[in-house]
C-alpha cells in the first residue's frame, strides 16, 4: 500500500468560470468573461459556500488548494488572497500545502505571478499547449508562442513548483514535429508537464468541424505512436508517467491530482465545481449549478450552489475507486476496494486481463500496464462488470 493509500488527504477546488475567449476544443464549464465581472462579489459567494460546507462537514486539514477554470489567472491577486484566506478560516492547512493556480501566458497575467505567490499560491500550472503560433492559433488560444516561453521563465523565476500543459495528437501533427516539440518542451527543465491527447467532445466548435469534414486529426495508428513517444521521451528525461497524462520528477507530483485519483475527499466551490465529501459516513457527490449567475442568485438568495448532492452506493464509490486508481502507475490496493466497495474484483477476470499483458499483480496491488493504458476505459469496464 502507498504511504497516502489509506488517507490520501482532503483538497479544495475553486473554480473561476471565465476565459477571455472559449477555444474551440474546450468542454469545460467556461464562458467569455462579461464587461464589467465583479470579482468581490463572487468572492464573497465562494466564502459562503465554504463556511457551510465547513459547518457541515466539520475540521480538516486541507492539503490541497486548486484554483481551476476557466481562466483564474483573470482573478486579481486581491481576489485570490480572500478565497485563500476563507479557507484557512474554516480549517487548518497542512505544514506542506499546495496552491496550484491555473495560468493562461499571457503578458498581462504573467505580470500577476508575483501578486499571485504574495497571496500564498506556491504553484502556478500553465497552459502552454503547442509551441507554434500556428498551432496555437488553430486551438483558439490567444498567446504566441514568444508569450508562453515568456510566462513560463516568470513562472520558473516566482515559483518553486511550475507545470504546463501540452495538447498532443493536433490536426496534421506528425511523429517527428510532436518529437522536436516535446524535447524542446522537456529541455525547460520544469518538475511537471501535463500532456493531453486531442479529444474531440461532443458540443464543441471541433466537434461540428469534424462532422462536417473540415478537420482531420490523427487516425488511432498515429494517434498511438504519438502516445507511446510521449511517454518514452519524458521518461528519458526523468519525468516518467504517474498518471496517464501526467509526468513528473519523482516528489513533484501534483499532490491535488492525487487526492483526486487516489478518491480522496474535496470540496469543490464555484459554477459547475463537483465535489466528494464524507457527511455522517456516508461519501457523497455532489456539483454546483453551472451557469455562474443563477450560481450567484442562488447563494445570495440563502441557498446551497449545488444541485446534486447525493449518497453513493457501494457499487458506485468502486466503480469510481476503479476508474480514478487506475489511471495511476501506482495503481490501487485491492483491500482498500474491498473494504470501500464491500465487494472484491473476479480473481478469473484478473487472471485474464493479466494474460494478455493489460494488467499487472503484485501481492494486493494491481496496475494497468503500459500496454493497457490506451485501453484504459476498456479494462475498468471489464474489471467492474
């Protein structure tokens, strides 16, 4: 069993819902940020929405803060010190909190890094994506590409822990140009870096492209190869995959990620934020309304800004356990979804999937293999059927 296998921790996430535009690939609760957002207010419902949820769920010890969106690099630091400083009113903070904001590297929010780490962040997360301004312009974002390597050297000067994002698999990307791409990324010499396949989702302006045939990505062969290098070059580098799309220095894991994998407790703030929270024993979902003013109205109006909180079964904290555990190099511990399922996996359907090389067996612990990965969803199905 991992050391925080058993208590892998508590962890808040606030989410900013606004971006200055929407990239065409993005399924996220996001909106273009209306003239005139009025920060303090929003601030203000993100407060209240803590101290209840601390009234209803009693001490912790938070060991994680993710300000996520959306763009929260649009939030003044003022902004982000008085989130900040709500929750570390309503429970205690670890010796050795993480502070993650996402960052878009624009000049202006890049400006802001400082702000930011004197309201307490110690970790910026930033959303480079391609280092082309071809590229860059093709997923919607507004940054070249002189901006990202820009912000990521601010970043690197303001904070000790830096990752950023790369989206891999682009429309008419080969091997060799994600290749010289990746190992340019990788020679930033940053402890972390998210690596994302493009997932074209349905709603999306990239979905209706597609559907009419005026965008192309890689077809699954490609798509594979380009995966398979992802992990070989930034395990050459020392930033092997913990994660399916994430990779970092050994210690520079995103400690918030794991809660999450490792089906921790969070308590999620803000329009469209989901949260899992133990409330007299039982664990439950919960999400908030996602349109950011009837999110507001509700709150102000005296109410909860979730829409859903509701008990999980048995079957269902497994079934989540599975699909989240999983996703980790480190996989999961069979005795601890045994004891929160209150069912154990089929030692046959085991047997199986370690057969033909998917899954691996060491004394209770079972991960997916590297050949499994890309079958990820394919082998949970089977393991939880």
């Amino acid at each position: 069993m991992c050391d925080d296998d058993a208590d892998p921790g508590f962890a808040v996430y606030v989410h900013w819902p606004f971006c200055l535009a929407k990239c065409p690939y993005c399924d996220f609760n996001s909106f273009v940020r209306p003239p005139g957002t009025d920060e303090a207010r929003y601030a203000r419902a993100v407060t209240h929405e803590i101290a209840a949820t601390a009234q209803r769920i009693g001490p912790r010890t938070v060991r994680s803060i993710f300000l996520g969106g959306g763009t929260p690099s649009l939030m003044q630091p003022a902004t982000v010190a008085a989130v900040l400083e709500a929750v570390a009113e309503q429970w205690s903070l670890a010796d050795d909190i993480e502070i993650t904001i996402e960052a878009n590297p624009t000049s202006v929010e890049a400006e802001r890094f400082r702000g930011y780490r004197d309201a307490g962040v110690n970790r910026v997360s930033l959303g480079v994506q391609a280092l082309n301004d071809a590229d860059l312009k093709a997923l919607g974002r507004m940054h070249t590409a002189a901006e990202a390597l820009a912000a990521l050297e601010v970043a690197q000067n303001t904070f000790a822990r830096v990752s950023f994002d790369l989206i891999y698999a682009r429309p008419g990307q080969t091997v060799a140009d994600w290749q010289a791409e990746l190992t340019r990324a990788l020679a930033f010499g940053t402890e972390h870096l998210s690596a994302y396949q493009l997932t074209i989702e349905e709603g999306t302006p990239f979905f209706a492209l597609q559907a009419a045939g005026r965008l192309a990505t890689p077809d699954p062969e490609l798509a594979r190869a380009l995966f398979d290098l992802t992990q070989a070059l930034t395990f050459e580098a020392g930033l092997p995959a913990y994660e399916v799309s994430n990779h970092a220095r050994p210690g520079a894991e995103s400690r918030h990620n794991l809660i999450y994998w490792r089906s921790g407790e969070y308590a999620g703030f803000g329009p469209g934020a989901h949260g899992r929270l133990m409330v007299e024993g039982r664990r439950r979902a919960l999400a908030a309304e996602r349109d950011p003013a009837a999110w507001l109205a509700r709150i102000e109006a005296g109410q909860s800004g979730a829409v859903t909180d509701e008990a999980l079964s048995r079957d269902e904290i497994g079934d989540e356990f599975l699909l989240m555990g999983l996703r980790l190099a480190e996989g999961i511990d069979l005795n601890r979804f045994a004891a929160m399922s209150g069912r154990s996996l089929d030692p046959a359907r085991i047997a199986d999937l370690a057969g033909f090389g998917f899954i691996e067996r060491t004394g209770d612990r079972l991960r997916v293999t590297a050949a499994g990965l890309p079958i990820l969803d394919a082998v949970v199905a089977d393991l939880a059927a």
